[in-house]
C-alpha cells in the first residue's frame, strides 16, 4: 500500500513484530515515511463469560467500536483524515455481525474476504468452527469500496450483494524469502540427510484434517513407496481429529521408517527450504474449495504438485500445467501419481508444459501493488 503512494496507518496485534518484518524485507526509507508508527490492536474473540449465542455479536459492537474509535483518536492526534480502512483478512465468523455495529465504526472500508466457501460448496458450514459463512450479511454495506477474493469463481456472485461496489481478484502472494546458509545446514539438510538420496515427497504448511494427513499417511505406508521418503511438518490442529484417528496417525508416524514429522510451525522461509528440496509437493486437501498458497510456493520453486480433484486448485493445477489432479480421499490414486511423478523423465516433461513463470506473475506482489494503486480508491 505504502510503495502504491498511500500513507497507510497499521493497527495490529503485535507492532513490534510488523516493524521487525519491514526492516527485515529491505523497505526503502522513502516507502518507511509513508507508514506511520503500528498501533496495538488485537482480532475480535469474545469472553468465554458471554453465552455463544450472543458472544460475538455482543463481540463485534465492541471491536468495531473501539476500531472507530481508536481510528478518530490518531485522526485527532495526527491532524490528518482517515481516507480508508483496508481489512486485511475478513472472516465470516469475525464479520457476521459487522453490519449491525457499523454505525459505531463510521468509516469507508475495504478488504480481503479470505474464503469463498459459500459460491463453492452452498450450505456447507466452516470446517473447526461450524456455521454457515454469511457474505451477503457482510458486504451489503453503502461504506464499502471494494472487496478483493481470491477465488475468481467468487467474483460474480460476490458482485450481487455489494450493492454495485467492485470485486476484485487478488493474488494468493507467498513470501520467498530462503534461510541463510539452508543449503548446508537447517531443516532442509536434515530432511535430504535423512532421505539418503531417496526421492522427497511433502506436505508442510498448518496441518488440518482438511490438508489429508490420513491420506499423506497411507501412501507413505503402501508398499511400492518403501523407497520413497516422506516429510510431515508444520503444527497441527487436532481439534477435529477423533482420538482414535489421532493415536493411529502417531503410531504410523513412529512406526514407518520412511516418514519423518516435524510437527512444529515453520518459520516461512525454513518452509521456502522444505519446497526448494521437495521432488514432489503433496496438497491433496479434503472438500478444500479455497486458494492455497502451496500452489504459489510451489511454482515460485518449480516443483511439481498433487492436488484433490473439484475445486479451485485443481482448476489451477490443470490451467496451469503444474501437476497431477486425482480423486478426493483416494491414497490408492495418491500413490499411483507420486509413481507416475517420480519416474525418470516426468520433471522434464513438466517444465515444457508447466506455466510456472505465468503462475508467479498472476499471484505475484508486483500484482498486489498494482491493484492496490488502480482499485482501492476508484469508487470513492
């Protein structure tokens, strides 16, 4: 937003963190004085003390509220208007409720709607959180500006309820920054170590029930993939994972020689390494029908991709050439693509085929800015 020419105001839960990362990424000094100093603001949660069924709508007079305020607050402070508030993730769950508290909140906004749940799978509710997503209570709003989706599936059905305000389809941006030294040492080397030179099949990122891990599991246990290494890493949410299924996934992990899980949340760029060294990159989510960064980080490294068949990623995967599409919940059709995958000959096939190059520049930051210069402020 800065380097689109915007003066931009961060509210966030840890500044700290934000100024870190900004002078981490080399942000010139001339982009630097156009954000102003990250003010503390923590995401909406309702008190445990308050019923469910009133939590977060009592929750969202309270944020929205105090967003308002804190923003007329720095408005006076500063001397200076606020122009627009850009939300930077938008929830169903956090956001439910948005319309009815808007008149404390009182300024013209836009932001990214994370999910498109609701146009791909109609009547399905949130995985872990339960409740059906509800964008036509969100985005009906007259203060809105813009929405951006990252499902261009989403874009049509989205435009009938934003009472005739843009939606635009933003990059599914990934960071590609490299551990220093990763080559020699770190996770990645341990991981190529503990291969032996044996072909690496991955799956990393935030573990759910919804990423396949049953599915990852059983195919490294099938038996013509014995000389095929798999890596399991990233923190898991067990949350919706019965217990039976919970202590059958343990005892795999620990029983099959040719799996290694490092359940530990990955710093990006220790994941970036885990990509880099991967033969094969495993995404073989379960009823998943939103954008995956997997897909981005893989073809920023040109590894090739499995997906589940019926959904955005697939659509992408077969669009862009950059992998395999099987059935969903299939680990006898998982394993039948990592054969097809790891034979000799099938990576070079790829990169003639393979639109890497086109992917990166479509889900590209230089793509961010340019919506974020061109868009956010056209229908004021």
């Amino acid at each position: 937003m800065a380097e689109a020419g915007y003066r931009v105001v961060p509210f966030c839960p840890d500044p700290h963190d934000l100024e870190k990362r900004l002078q981490e990424n080399h942000t010139s000094p001339e982009v630097l004085r156009r954000i102003s100093k990250p003010l503390k603001q923590l995401g909406p949660a309702p008190t445990k003390r308050i019923r469910e069924k009133w939590g977060w709508r009592l929750e969202a007079y309270r944020f929205f509220g105090g967003i308002g305020r804190a923003l007329r607050a720095w408005e006076r402070a500063n001397s200076g208007k606020i122009g627009l508030v850009f939300f930077a993730c938008i929830y169903d769950r956090h956001f439910e409720y948005f319309r009815q508290a808007e008149w404390l909140f009182r300024f013209p906004w836009a932001g990214l709607y994370l999910h498109a749940r609701s146009f791909r799978l109609p009547g399905s509710p949130v995985p872990y959180l339960g409740g059906l997503p509800c964008p036509e209570k969100i985005f009906n709003s007259p203060n809105i500006r813009l929405v951006g989706v990252l499902d261009e599936h989403a874009v049509e059905p989205l435009k009938k309820i934003t009472c005739g305000k843009p939606v635009c389809v933003f990059p599914d941006i990934t960071c590609e920054k490299m551990p220093e030294e990763w080559s020699g040492t770190g996770l990645a080397y341990k991981v190529k170590s503990f291969a032996k030179g044996r072909p690496i099949v991955s799956l990393t990122g935030h573990l759910q029930w919804t990423k396949g891990l049953d599915l990852f599991t059983q195919a490294a246990g099938h038996s013509g993939m014995s000389e095929v290494f798999f890596f399991l890493s990233g923190e898991i949410n067990w949350s919706e994972i019965p217990i039976e299924e919970k202590t059958k996934l343990q005892a795999e992990w620990e029983r099959l020689p040719n799996l290694y899980a490092h359940l530990q949340q990955l710093p990006e760029p220790t994941m970036n390494s885990v990509y880099a060294i991967s033969d094969v990159v495993v995404a073989a989510y379960r009823r998943f029908p939103n954008s995956s960064n997997a897909l981005t980080k893989a073809a920023v490294w040109e590894r090739p991709i499995v997906v589940c068949d019926g959904y955005l990623m697939a659509e992408r995967v077969k669009k862009f050439g950059l992998g395999e599409v099987i059935p969903e919940s299939s680990a006898e059709a998982l394993v039948v693509a990592l054969k097809r995958m790891l034979t000799s000959g099938y990576y070079d096939k790829l990169r003639i085929r393979a639109r890497w190059e086109e992917y990166r520049k479509e889900h590209s930051v230089a793509r961010l800015k340019k919506i974020m210069k061109e868009k956010l402020f056209q229908n004021e």
